[in-house]
C-alpha cells in the first residue's frame, strides 16, 4: 500500500460469507487466475461489483467479513479487481489470515458502519492504522497488528515476504 | 489464574510459558496436513517462488489424497499427479493415496496424527473436527507455506466459550442436532475467534464420532475451532492409534471463559439447516413434507461409523422411496470396514441405496451425485451454499443421518422420531 492510499468506500453489510459473495462453486474452483476470479468478486451481493469497482477502492463491511468456509479464491478475487484495503468491524479468522497473507491491509474498527458511507473517500495509513473519511472530516483508528504482519502486507504479501527474508537472511531459514 | 486447554496447548507450540487470548504468536505444529487439491496449483509454484527446494518439516507433513477421488477429470488427475511428485520431492513423510485413505478430517484421528495436546495445523478448514481429540486443530490456508518455509506460523491465541450440554438425547436425536441448535442460537459471528469447548455428561457420554461432529460444524458459528478436553475414552483410542507419544492436557478448573452456555438435550428435537446457509436453522416440524430427490450420507460432519449405524437402524427392511436417491460414503476404509462386517452394506444395497469410495463423494459437487436445475438434497454434509452440490438453482437441506435416511425412505423431509426409528 505504501505509506497513505486514498481511495472510494464500498460498503457491505455484516456477516458477508465468502463463498456466496463470490458464488462459489465446483466450476469457480477450477482456477486460481486473478484476472479470471475478479469475474466473481463481491457478485452474490452486488452483481454490478466487477464493473464498478476500480483498482484502488475500498472495501468497508460490518462484523464477521468473510465468513463460512471461504476458499482462496475470495481473497484473489478481491485482488483481481484491485481492492486496496478493507475496513471491517470485524473480519472472520480465516479471511483475517488469508487477507493478510496475500497481502491485503486489513483495518479492524468500532462502529465502521455509522462512520463511513457507500461513495465516502478514504484516506488510510496502514502502519499507523488510521482512517480518515475525507468526505465526512470523521476519523477512525484500527486495532494494532505487529510490526512483522504489517512488513509482510507492505512487502506484498506472505511470499514476497518469505523470499526477500530467505534471500537476505545470514541463517538458512529464519522464522518469521 | 487457570488456563484453558486450548491456551495450554498453544503456550506448548509456542514454546511460551503462558498465552493469553488476542496476543499473536508464531507456533510449530506437531504435523501439517494437505489436502491433495491445492498442492500442484498454488503450493508448487509459491515455494518456487520463495526459492524453497525442500520443505523445512517432511517427517512432520502428511498429504492426503481423498477430496474427490478416483480423480473425476484430467483437472484432478493433474492434481493428483501433482501431490504424488511433491510428496516424492520433498520426501514427505507421511502420504496416504486412493485405497489407503480417507477423509482427512476423520482418517488423521485413525492414523493417529491428531491426538490429543498437540497443534494440528491443515489447509482445509474442517481440520476443526479434531478438536473431539482433546488437541488444537484447523484449517490455515496459505499459512502451510509459512510452515514449508520456516516450521513456524503466526497465530493469534483465541478466547474460550464452554458449552455445557446435560441430559439424554430422544430416540432419534443425535449429536448433529444439538450442534444445530448451538449454530443457530450463536449465529454466523456468535463465536467469532473463539475455541468452543464442549463438556458436560452428554458430551463425556458422546462417542469420538459424535465428538468429530460436534467439533467439525464450528467455523459455521465463526469459531476458531471445537474442543473436548481428553477423557479416558480418549486416551483409550489415540494409545491403540498414535505412534507417538501424547499429553493429554485439559483445562484447569478455574480457567477463564469468556462465556458459559448451557444445554439440555432432553427435549431436543431434530434440527435441520435450509438453503442456502449452514446456520439458517430450521426445526424438522418447519421443513417436513418438502420433497427430497437425493438423500446423502457421509462426509466429515456425519459419514462416520455411528452414522451409518443410525442410518441403517431405519432403512432395515425399508426401500429407499421410488422418486428419492440415495447416496452413501463412508469417511474412511475402516468405516466401510465396520460397515461391511456389521451387515450395514446389506441392509444399504436392499434398501437401493448407492454406496460410493471413503472419500468427501459429492458434498463440494465435482462428482458421484452432482445436483441438476430445481432438484433438492438432504445431506450429513457440511455445507449448503448455493450451487454447492452443482446448480445455482438446486438446493441442499442440512441434517442428521437419522432425518436424511427417514427422508430417503418417505421422499420427503421426514422427522426421525415417527415410526420409521424402530
């Protein structure tokens, strides 16, 4: 993400499940193409979402995004489209992991939902966890993540991450 | 203070004296599990990627082949293919092929890798299941590649929720039900990063295959996993099972919950999830008479050998109804084996039922009962979603083998209770 990205709210409800936002079947299992999954991205919810949606907007959601099973599919479908950042009450443990490992800063605030409207734009810093709606003038603050999760978010993810720290790295195969 | 099993378990993989629930640390799980699908498509190409050329933990990695097995197409064979070289490459310790497999989330507890008070790390999220065996177990997605790369992975320690369940269950009414019932009361975020820890005496009475069920459903309630803390019958199997050895921790007395529910079976009556979500509850009385096309039995949330023991209690005799089909699939080669030696595979073929290889058969919809436009199934399995099982116009109905074998016999959503359970 860099150090602030400013970018379009997209806001979503609560308990957004993973598998219907994408409508997840045998037959969009078969891939793991970005290009090809952002067909899918956010459809069971708004069908319109692929067109609309340009790189650099914001995802905003209630409690529990991406709940239920999820497949990895959701998470590159997101990045297909060029979702920058998703703002959410709260996120579901497994979208919490896959997010972040594919790279995808995560924001974690209170009351998201009364704070942030559907066009509303955003301003974010994601190592300071800071959220600024340029639209309204209100701010949020996100829940801290550790230094290392946000080093592996801004190095593009959990394998950008692992290949710069096994190439620089004086020992065979540091822990994270 | 007192620490839950689960924070215990998770202080022993993280090599910490103690942990408490929020904090993020990095642990190694006592063995990494892959289910065959994902390995030739993202996992051969990310350790490329990284420059990894041998996976850091072999002697501690299984891979299992049993998603959707035999393979259905060249897409699968091509992913079969590719687990069989990565487990050669990589010279992975543990590997279980067509014929010597089952459902990953049963046959681990069989081979004894999921024992109790060990981490239990997967790539598939009902991993959870193993909870029922006293350890911490669930699905980590991409975090298998971290495993790979470094033995370790990052995990944020949960809080716990206990669930008390008294009483026992009415012909009819099993562990499925009361696992329904908790979903639909918690709701889709009710438990949201938290370890469900089940006890109580209807929970020590339960069965391990009841105890797998209870623990797989779970992540429906946004859990992080389901636990039962070890008890002799525990012990009892992971000792005939694991090879190695095992610290059957359980929670102290004066642990802390972040909240207490209580449960009483007593009066429990069949539950049933609709289209097209796994926690939109129903009660068997709101659904019954909805006609039923394809009744299935089997996956990890209810194929196991109890499973089939109830099923076949009320299909002795009957017929499966002349519009209705209905599928069986045992969890593992040992619970095909149980069946066959109980007469079950009997009273199964007579009643015209199909009985298809251990595997996941057509729960994720690639094969062995793919669903056509308007057609609706009742099954043990683990989820509904739309288009699940093959059209986006079908829909799936969640039950006990109890409710889905009386229904297979009627043809339509049948209450387990009347006089079919004889």
């Amino acid at each position: 993400m860099g150090k602030k990205h400013i970018g379009k709210a997209w806001v979503f409800g609560h308990n957004i499940n993973a598998d219907a936002a994408i409508t997840y079947s045998s037959k969009v299992s078969e891939t793991y193409d970005m290009n090809e999954l952002a067909k899918y991205c956010m459809v069971g919810y708004y069908p319109e979402f692929p067109k609309e949606a340009k790189k650099g907007d914001i995802i905003v959601a209630g409690k529990n995004f991406a709940c239920g099973h999820l497949h990895p599919h959701f998470s590159i479908s997101l990045r297909g489209v060029g979702i920058a950042a998703i703002i959410a009450e709260s996120f579901s443990r497994r979208y919490y992991r896959d997010g972040l490992n594919e790279g995808m800063p995560l924001f974690e605030a209170e009351s998201v939902l009364e704070k942030i409207h559907q066009g509303d734009e955003i301003e974010l810093d994601f190592r300071k966890g800071n959220i600024h709606n340029l639209t309204s003038g209100v701010r949020l603050y996100a829940n801290p993540l550790p230094e290392f999760l946000v080093d592996m978010v801004e190095a593009g993810g959990l394998i950008p991450y692992l290949k710069n720290k096994l190439t620089n790295s004086p020992r065979p195969c540091p822990q994270i | 203070m007192g620490k839950t099993i689960s924070e215990k378990i998770i202080a022993r993989a993280a090599g910490k004296k103690e942990v408490f629930p929020g904090e993020i640390v990095t642990v190694k799980p006592d063995i990494t599990v892959c289910h065959e699908y994902f390995i030739a498509k993202r996992y051969v190409k990310m350790l490329k990627e990284i420059g990894i050329e041998k996976i850091r933990n072999p002697d501690a990695t299984a891979v299992v082949i049993e998603h959707r097995v035999p393979a259905p197409n060249e897409d699968f064979a091509g992913r079969h293919k590719g687990a069989r070289e990565f487990v050669k490459n990589h010279n992975i310790k543990y590997f279980y092929d067509l014929g010597r497999c089952g459902i990953g989330h049963h046959f681990m507890a069989e081979k004894g890798h999921a024992r109790p008070g060990i981490l239990y790390a997967a790539d598939d999220n009902h991993a959870t299941s193993f909870g029922a065996l006293g350890c911490i177990a669930a699905g980590y997605g991409m975090s298998i590649i971290e495993i790979f790369a470094t033995g370790r992975f990052w995990l944020k320690v949960p809080g716990s929720i206990r669930i008390e369940v008294s009483g026992k269950f009415p012909e009819g009414v099993t562990s499925r039900d009361l696992m329904q019932k908790i979903l639909s009361d918690l709701g889709a975020g009710g438990a949201l990063y938290k370890v469900l820890e089940f006890r109580g005496p209807t929970i020590e009475a339960m069965s391990i295959d009841s105890r797998l069920v209870m623990c797989n459903m779970v992540l429906h309630a946004g859990a992080k996993t389901g636990i039962v803390n070890p008890d002799e019958k525990t012990v009892q199997y992971s000792r005939k099972r694991a090879e190695q050895p095992f610290d059957a921790m359980t929670s102290d007395p004066d642990a802390h919950y972040d909240a207490v529910y209580e449960y009483n079976v007593s009066s429990l009556e069949p539950m049933v999830a609709a289209p097209h979500d796994p926690v939109n509850t129903k009660s068997i009385a709101q659904v019954k008479g909805v006609r039923v096309d394809q009744a299935f039995i089997g996956t990890c949330a209810g194929g196991h050998l109890e499973s089939m023991e109830i099923a076949a209690r009320i299909l002795k005799g009957k017929k499966v109804h002349p519009n209705t089909r209905l599928i069986i699939v045992p969890t593992t080669p040992e619970v095909y084996l149980g069946m066959a030696q109980q007469g079950l595979l009997e009273i199964f073929i007579e009643a015209g039922a199909v009985i298809g290889p251990p595997s996941c058969g057509p729960c994720s919809g690639g094969h062995m009962g793919v669903l056509g436009a308007g057609e609706i199934c009742i099954a043990t399995s683990t989820l509904n979603l739309k288009g699940r099982m093959g059209s986006a116009e079908s829909e799936i109905y969640l039950a006990s083998a109890a409710t889905v074998a009386a229904s297979a016999v009627r043809g339509e959503i049948t209450d387990p209770r009347e006089n079919y359970y004889s």
